[in-house]
C-alpha cells in the first residue's frame, strides 16, 4: 500500500531564507509524484509534478523538488521565501491507479 | 472556463439530514473525485470516477454515495449527516492518471 509523509507539520522561516519541505512515501512500484500548495480558504493548485525524466523539477516561482528513489523522497526547496509563500504545501503520491494518497500537509509561515 | 465549481460554498446541517454537494466541471475531464480535508489529515479520497456510469470507492467512503450521470457532474450525496462528517469537503478532476488534479474552491460543512 502506499504511503506519504510529510515530516514537519509546521516551518516558520524568515523572509529571504531558504527552506525545506521534507515529503518521503512508500511504494511498490513506479510512483507519479506531485507538490499542491493550498492558500487559505482556497483549494489546492499543482506547485510541481515528477512523472519520469529529470529527477529535479521546478515550479514557475522559484520551489523545486528532487525524486530520489533509492532514499524514497521528494523534498521541496526554494532558496529564498518571499511572505507570499506562507501556506500549507501538501505532497501527493500516485502509482497509476487513480487512487492518489496525500500527505497530512506542512504549513509553512514566513515571517518578516 | 470555469474549471471546478462546487455549490455550496458553505453548510449547517442537524445530526440525520441529508443533502448532496454538488461539483462541475468544464474541462471534459474523465476522473473527478471527492475528498474530505481535516486538521493534521491531509485529504483523504471518499469516492473517485474514472468516467460517465463509473464510480469507485475510495478511502473512506461509509456515509456518502455518489453518481456519474455526465462527464460533467459529479455530486456526493450524504445520506443521514453525523458529526464526525464535519469537514471541507472538496471536489477535483483530471484529464488522466499522470496529470494533476484541479481541485474546487471547497464546501465546508458543520454537522450539529
């Protein structure tokens, strides 16, 4: 059975530092590998995704995520946060079936 | 383009009423699901369709039934609301397995 954790519930971090958002799952097969982030009282918009191909994929506002598959993970980075960036970040796992599990969520605040 | 739409946007309802949620969606996508989102649980899928007149069960699916008349409507109807139904309940589709889902703005119930 799959699996999906998000190892911190919670990152304060200040404004222009970097941070990483920690996601491992568990799989026995090949996985599609997603990042959502969720604004307060909004639904949740597609940040990044891992099908297959490079191991490091990048979204349009500067996260990036690595696959690493010998260690199970697909952290999420950004080198510098803006107050912008404060929200919950929700990792997803999917094996093909269309039974996508997500993680419990990690809310990242920015402070000033 | 609408993208997802769900209605409504917010629900009371007493312990034993029953009510359907209703979702749509613009895109001519074949998958849709249902989720339910509570503190420290990440989303968790109730039910999921892979097309018109296909419906599954998902992870925790006691307590709601769904329908798939139109590529375009998928509403979740709770059959005799409780408590424990208390939750942001949202809807989201997908053009296929290995693409991302769009997700509703949400509906947050209220049992009482």
């Amino acid at each position: 059975a799959q699996s999906v954790t998000q190892l911190d519930s919670q990152v304060p971090v200040f404004e222009e530092a970097p941070v990483e958002l920690r996601c491992n799952y568990s799989s026995s097969v090949s996985v599609y590998l997603f990042w959502y982030v969720q604004y307060p009282n909004q639904g949740l918009q597609l940040l990044l995704k891992y099908l297959s191909g490079s191991t490091l994929v990048e979204s349009i506002n500067g996260f990036e995520a690595e696959f690493n598959k010998s260690q199970t993970s697909f952290h999420l980075r950004k080198p510098s946060v803006h107050i912008s960036d404060t929200a919950e970040y929700f990792c997803a796992v999917s094996s093909g079936g269309f039974k996508t599990i997500f993680g419990a969520g990690t809310r990242l605040f920015v402070k000033a | 383009n609408a993208g997802v739409t769900q209605t409504p946007k917010f629900q009371v309802l007493k312990t034993g009423q029953s009510m359907t949620l209703q979702c749509a969606q613009d895109m001519n996508h074949e998958y849709m699901s249902w989720y339910r989102q509570d503190p420290g649980m990440g989303l968790r899928l109730i039910h999921y369709s892979v097309g018109a007149g296909i419906t599954d069960q998902g992870e925790v699916p006691n307590g709601y039934n769904v329908s798939r008349s139109t590529t375009e409507d998928f509403p979740l109807r709770l059959l005799s609301a409780a408590p424990s139904q208390t939750s942001v309940y949202f809807c989201a589709s997908s053009p296929s397995l290995a693409n991302e889902q769009f997700f509703g703005p949400g509906t947050r119930l209220t049992v009482l």
